[in-house]
C-alpha cells in the first residue's frame, strides 16, 4: 500500500492520461468529433512569403489556455494568420484534476460550540497584562525567541565603532 501511495498513483496516472490520448487521438484520426465543439484559434505570422492555404490539415498536439487543456485537430495558413481547430480534451482535464486531489488530506470536521464555550476560548486566548522584561534570556535550544514580550521604552542605542 504504501509503495502504491509513493510510486504506483503516478505511473497509474501517467498510463491513464496517455491512454486517453491515444483514444482521443484516433477519434480525431477517423473524424468522429462535432464541428460544434472546435475551438478557433488565430495566431498572426510574421513570415515573409507565406504560402495561403486552401483547406485545413490534421495536426497533433496539444495547448493549455486559461486552465483547460485543448487538442489541436486541424491547421491552416491564412492571410498572415496560423488558424488552429482546437477540441477541449475534457477526460484529461478530470484526471489532471484528480491527479491533483489524489493524496490531499481531507477538510477537518468542524465542531460546533455554543457562545459560552466561544466566550471562554477567547477570554483564555486575550492577552494578560505582563511587566516589561528589562533582561533577555538567551536560550541555546530551540528558536531562539524570548518567551515573553519585551518591551524598550524610547529610542534604540546608537552605534558606535
């Protein structure tokens, strides 16, 4: 269990998400896809001399914009402009996703309390009155940090070499 917790929920994840690329990309291949569902993008080319084309060519790849993840299915050249036909890969998005959540610890279960009980925490939470330390402890184990507040009345000392 636990060398599946460290390793296997990568590899497993890895192996899903490039089998979900691989179906996603023969449906592409074989044109089982909705026209409605292409995204168009324009990108501009500053090539001198481009070539126009006439129709559209089947790309492979992929481009992330604004968190989603989208699979290029055709390209074309096209006065100045590189135009891409784009369809969101969705089954990858939801196991990037719960690649992500895996393994994160759930939200605590909050308690609730009644006012009194409220009232008590923040009264043994406030601040009590303390006189100001005029030493400070050194401490060799640990942070470091004085255990109380330490409190200068005026200006620092200046330096002096």
């Amino acid at each position: 269990m636990l060398l599946f917790n460290t390793i296997g929920y990568k590899a497993w994840f890895y192996y899903a998400e490039k089998e979900s690329d691989r179906q996603l990309e023969a449906q592409l291949d074989r044109n089982q896809y909705k026209d409605e569902d292409l995204v168009t993008l324009r990108i501009p080319l500053n090539i001198p001399y481009q070539l126009n084309e006439n129709q559209f060519q089947r790309i492979d790849g992929e481009i992330a914009l604004d968190g989603k993840l989208y699979k290029y299915v055709k390209r074309k050249v096209s006065e100045g402009n590189l135009i891409l036909l784009c369809i969101p890969d969705v089954q990858k998005m939801t196991l990037k996703k719960a690649k992500t959540g895996f393994g994160t610890p759930a939200a605590p279960v909050q308690k609730k309390i009644t006012v009194s009980e409220y009232e008590a925490v923040v009264a043994a939470a406030a601040p009590t009155a303390k006189a100001p330390v005029t030493s400070i402890r050194s401490c060799y184990y640990g942070n470091g940090l004085p255990e109380v507040l330490i409190v200068f009345p005026g200006k620092p000392p200046e330096l002096t070499a």
